[in-house]
C-alpha cells in the first residue's frame, strides 16, 4: 500500500481483502477495498465548511406541494428542520433555501446566488422560512436543476444538496426527472428524505443512488429536525470532493463488478468513466473522516500453476485544486496465484463471503417486498425468510429488526419465516427504504 497524500487533502489509505489462490484453471478474483479517509481539516487549513474555508455550499430544498398541509405537522416540521439545518452551518459556508413544488423557487438569498453563512444570514434565512406555504404540485426535476445553477458558482469545491419531499413526483414524467439527475450527477450530492408516508420509495433511494448521497425515512414529521441538523453536521465535515476510485487491470483481464459494499451497497459498474489505457474511474463523492469498503470483481486469463499476476491495481484519485492533472492519494493491489493446494484455493476470504452476503440481502429484501406488493405471498416468504437468515448469520441487528415489523421469524437460522396480515405502510417503507444499509465485517 502506498500513499501520496497532500496536505490539501485528507490522508487516505486502501487496504485489500483477497483470498489470491486460484486453482488450475480458475478465473475469477474478487477483493474487498477498504478506503479510510482520516485528518480531513486537520493538516494546514480549516475544514471546508468552517470560517475562512468558504468552498462549500449547500442548497437545502424543501418540498411545499399542496400536500404537505395534510397533516400541518409536516410543513411546521419542515419548517423547523430547514432552521436547524440553517443553525447547523459553519461560518463561511455557501447555502440558499429552495421552495419546490411543480416549480422550483430559491427562498433566501433570493438573487440567484448563494449567501455566506454567517450570524446574519442565518438569521436571515430563518426568517425566510415563515413564507414556506404549501400549495402546487411536485416536480423533483425542476428543484434539482435550480440546485445545480445555484452550486455552479464559481470556486466552490464541496457541493450538496439536501432534499425533503412527502409525495410521489407527480407533475413530471419519470424520463424527465432521469434527465435531472443525468444532469446533476457528478455536479453536486445530494441526500435525500421522504416525510410521512405517501411518497415513492423508488424515487427518493433514485435520487440518492444518482447523486451519491443518502436516502432515508422520517415517518413522524417532529424527528426532521434532528435528521436534518446530523445530515448537515455530515455535509459539513466533508473535505474533499469528487473523488474516484480508478481501476487498472493488465492486457486480458475482465472486470465483472465494483460496488460499493459498505456502510450501503451501490452497483458503481455502470458508472465507469474511461481514464486512459486499461483504466476506468468510478464516482465515490465526497469524504470527510470515515471509512468504506467496495467489492471489485474481475476474470483473468487462465494460468498454470505456480504462476502469478497482478489482476488489478486499485487507486483513490481527487481533482488538483489548482487545475492540473487528477492526483493519486494511495493505492492497493488486488493479486492471482495459481496453486494446486486445494484447501488454499478453496479458502474464502471472510471479507468477501461477508459483503457477498450483504449484497444479497439487499437484493433479496427488494425482491421480497416486490413479491409482497404484487400478491406474491409464496415468493415474498421464500425471499425475506432468506434475508432473514442472512441477517442474522452477519449480525446485521437493524436489519434484523426491520425484517420483524414484516414477518414473524419462526427460526431465523433456517430462514423460516410467515407474512404478518398486517403490516403499517411506515414499516415497510422502513425495511424498503434502508434495505441497501450493511454492517461492516468484523476485521
């Protein structure tokens, strides 16, 4: 492992979890990567988010279609929510205040730009809130555009967004908002969150998936403002944005899959950027300190025994502030070795059998919940009695306890589980909603 970190940035170390050993004739090599970012605003500078940082910026965006009058709790709580988010900014920070319904409204500043944060503005923008009404329709697409236009200001290097809706997209077609989120993804993040439950999960874990945030229930309207001030608290420790993991794979060899596998799963495939000869960039987002693991897949050409080769080289890369070329921050190699010891090429790394199994308890989670939904009952008990033996053979306790509010577990060893008759819609959309959260292997 090698690190080239700079003190512009936070310090960041790849580790790699393999069993190398291929039999004669195998193929397939897969890794877990774990990335720890660490230091973020402690090596010469001030967080970005802090006085004198001024490279973040943030636009809150706050859903006000008709709906949220019904119940009153939900605009008085958004209301809250968005003051507590506005409290919770450093000074320095770039913010604006958006009203979404079928159109998209900036609240605060209101010039088409962004304020500073600072005791005024916050006092300012608080203010702002008490002309949030509800009434119109809802049309995501148009508030993510406005977003966008408002953190295309110059010199800002962190830019998020936060968005609260508490209804289904209603006043725009599915390929228009798939447009937006074309539009934005790779502009800014974006965490999103559905109030009460008449929204669509599909839509708010959507946005959330395109633009690397997270995505996440608040059922009773008066837990907003404590999700909002610890989204904003997160949103604020974030030091370096725009990061990519690039992979590199000798002449033959074949990349299967890289998704990320912890603290969610997240199929980064598709999202391959070409980085010149053999290499490809996935979209990580933004760091601030903490830790994630991905799980990188790839065949390579058949060998004999005794032979050995690198199957890839896996690097963390972030934009150079000053214009230049990307840099590297620290890399990690993922190996194949051919033996003919049966019990070493037999072994499983319990890294990648861990996050093999959260990946798939994910799956079979949706895959249940779909079958449920559609009258399925013989398929959606096969399919969440399996996630719930998956969760309990991992330890994944929350998961475990989501999956119970939809089934009663007979024995959850064996995976033998029944359908409740009668399941509150919030559970469900609970268990829906954090399906792709995972527990890290214990190391």
């Amino acid at each position: 492992m090698a690190n080239f970190s700079k003190s512009t940035v936070p310090q960041f170390s790849v580790d790699v979890y393999q069993n190398e050993f291929l039999p004669e004739g195998g193929r397939d090599v897969s890794a877990i990567v774990t990335v720890t970012s660490t230091g973020g605003g402690t090596t010469g500078r001030q967080p970005l988010g802090a006085a004198g940082g001024g490279t973040a910026g943030v636009v809150i965006m706050v859903d006000c279609s008709g709906s949220m009058d019904y119940p009153a709790t939900k605009m008085r709580g958004a209301r809250e929510a968005t003051a507590a988010a506005v409290d919770t900014l450093r000074d320095g920070t770039a913010f604006a205040v958006v009203a979404g319904t079928h159109v998209a409204k900036e609240v605060y500043p209101g010039n088409g730009g962004l304020a500073v944060a600072d005791a005024r503005t916050r006092a300012e923008a608080k203010e702002s809130l008490r002309r949030l009404s509800a009434g119109g329709g809802t049309a995501i697409g148009t508030w993510l555009r406005l977003a966008d236009r408002l953190l295309s200001t110059d010199g800002l290097t962190i830019r998020h967004g936060i968005l609260l809706t508490d209804g289904r997209n209603e006043h725009e077609s599915p390929e228009e908002l798939r447009a937006a989120l074309d539009a934005c993804a790779g502009r800014f993040t974006c965490d999103a969150r559905g109030v009460g439950t008449d929204w669509e999960v599909k839509e708010v874990t959507g946005i959330a998936s395109a633009l690397l945030g997270s995505a996440d229930i608040v059922a009773d309207p008066a837990a907003l403002a404590a999700d909002f001030t610890a989204m904003m608290e997160q949103a604020m420790g974030k030091g370096v944005a725009d990061v990519a993991l690039r992979l590199w794979t000798p002449v033959g060899v074949e990349i299967a899959y890289v998704k990320q596998v912890a603290p969610t799963v997240e199929d980064l495939t598709g999202r391959r950027t070409e980085a010149g000869p053999r290499a490809g960039d996935y979209p990580t987002g933004s760091w601030g300190d903490e830790s994630r693991d991905y799980h990188v897949s790839v065949r390579v050409p058949q060998a004999a025994i005794g032979q050995e080769m690198l199957a890839a080289r896996v690097s963390l890369i972030a934009p150079d502030p000053l214009g230049g070329d990307p840099k590297p921050l620290s890399q990690g190699l993922v190996r194949a070795v051919w033996t003919d010891d049966l019990a070493m090429s037999t072994s499983i790394n319990p890294q990648v059998a861990h996050y093999t199994g959260q990946a798939e308890l994910a799956d079979v989670i949706q895959q249940g919940l779909d079958a449920r939904k559609s009258g399925d009952h013989d398929g959606a008990t096969a399919k969440l009695g399996r996630a719930v033996q998956l969760a309990a053979a991992s330890g994944n306790a929350d998961t475990a306890k989501l999956l119970s509010k939809v089934v009663d577990v007979v024995d959850a060893a064996t995976g033998t589980v029944r359908l409740k008759a009668k399941v509150a819609e919030a559970d469900e959309m609970t268990l829906e909603t954090r399906s792709t959260k995972t527990v890290r292997v214990k190391r």
